[in-house]
C-alpha cells in the first residue's frame, strides 16, 4: 500500500518562512507599507511575484515593470544572504524522523513548493536523497492555491491524487491540496489553517500510528 507524500519547503521542512517575512518586512518598510504577520500569513506558499502585488495592494501602489523587477532582486538578494549558511540544524523538529519512516516504508516522497530556491536549501540541509520526485517554483506557472504543483508531483510518482497526502504550512496551500482532491495537513495553527483535513502544530506531534492509519484508511 504505497502513498505519495508530498511535502511543501518553507515552514514545513525547514525554518524559513521567517526569513521570507523578514525580507518581505524590510521591502515593505522601504515602500511606506505597514506589513504585519497576519498579511504575511496571505503571503505563505505564494509566488514571489505575486507576493510582491500582494504587498503592493495593501499599500495602494500602482508601480512600474521596472520597478517590481528591482524590487523583485532586491527581496530575493536579502532572502538568499539568510539562507547562505543553512544547515540541518533548520531542520524543523520531527521532519527527518517522518522522512525516514516514509522511506523506510517504500512510500513515495515530493516536494512540492513555490519556491525557486528550493533545490539549493535541499543541498544545503543534506536532505535531497530523501526525495523521489521535485517540483518547484521553476516547474509550475500557477502559484497556489492553484492546484499545479501537487498535481504535478503525483503524475511525476504516476499516483492518483486521491492516494497523495500533502503536507502544507500555508492556508493557500491547503486549499491547493483541497483543491487538487488530496488529503491535507496542516502545520502549524488550527485557527489559521481550518480548511486542512488535519492539523498538528508540528511534525512531533505527528506519530507513526496517525501515518499508519493514513495509509490504511
Ligand atoms: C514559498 C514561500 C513563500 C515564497 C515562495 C517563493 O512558497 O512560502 O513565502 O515567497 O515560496 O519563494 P522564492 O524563494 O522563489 O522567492
Ligand atoms: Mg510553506
């Protein structure tokens, strides 16, 4: 009985969903905006593109193609300089016992993320063995909730999406999983991710009895 997992990066896997934030702040600052962590939570699991108009919306800021793209690289420049010397200890607690328990089981394991920087952080925490299929912000042309990326790493496995579960810290994510017709769960907090089939406020709280049961079910 062999499922696909698909597991979304930042705030999932490893810790820096606060670096997006903070590089997201900074620009917003720049830009006279008030940018506070409940707009962020709109901004989690979305493209940098649409993040940036994101932002700009709440501001009011009609901006040129010039200047998007300059402010484009200037928030990436920033993300990349916190990301730089990453290493397993950004792991978040309880990922790698999960990842080794799915492998050890012959189930299938995806990435699934918006991020076009994710393969680098995949190097760089020394957990790119672990998956069997990635799909990246360099693969999909719709960002979530559009469904394309988990949808994507399922034909990858050759999977029905019924039989994929998608682990997800964002609620644009869940409702991409929801969406694409696969089970989800959230990681992180139950207020804020009510559309997820389950939630856990991390990957401890996530036993081997609960993946079981999954698989079973
Ligand atoms: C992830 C994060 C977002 C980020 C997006 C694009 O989904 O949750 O916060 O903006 O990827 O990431 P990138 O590294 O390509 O700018
Ligand atoms: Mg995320």
């Amino acid at each position: 009985n062999t499922k696909t997992f698909i597991f979304d990066l930042d705030g999932v896997i490893v810790d820096t969903a606060k670096y997006h934030f903070l590089a997201w702040q900074r620009l917003a600052s720049q830009l006279g905006i008030e940018f506070t962590p409940e707009h962020n939570e709109e901004l989690k699991g979305v493209s940098r593109v649409k993040s940036l108009e994101l932002i700009l919306a709440i501001g009011n800021i009609e901006a040129s193609q010039e200047d998007k793209n300059k402010w484009l690289i200037q928030k990436n420049t920033e993300y990349l300089s916190y990301i730089d010397d990453i290493d397993q200890s950004e792991i978040l607690p309880g990922v790698l016992f999960v990842l080794d328990y799915l492998k050890k089981n012959k189930h299938n394991i995806v990435l699934g993320s918006a991020s076009k920087n994710a393969r680098p952080i995949l190097e760089k925490t020394n957990i790119m063995h672990y998956f069997d299929a990635i799909v990246d912000g360099n693969d999909v042309t719709n960002a979530k909730p559009d469904p394309e990326v988990f949808l994507q790493g399922a034909k990858k496995m050759n999977d029905n999406p019924k039989n994929c579960i998608v682990f997800e810290d964002s609620v644009a994510g869940i409702q991409a999983a929801n969406i694409a017709n696969m089970i989800s769960i959230g990681i992180g907090d139950k207020e804020v991710l009510q559309e997820a089939n389950f939630v856990f406020p991390d990957f401890t709280h996530i036993d081997i009895n609960f993946i079981d049961n999954l698989v079973n079910r």
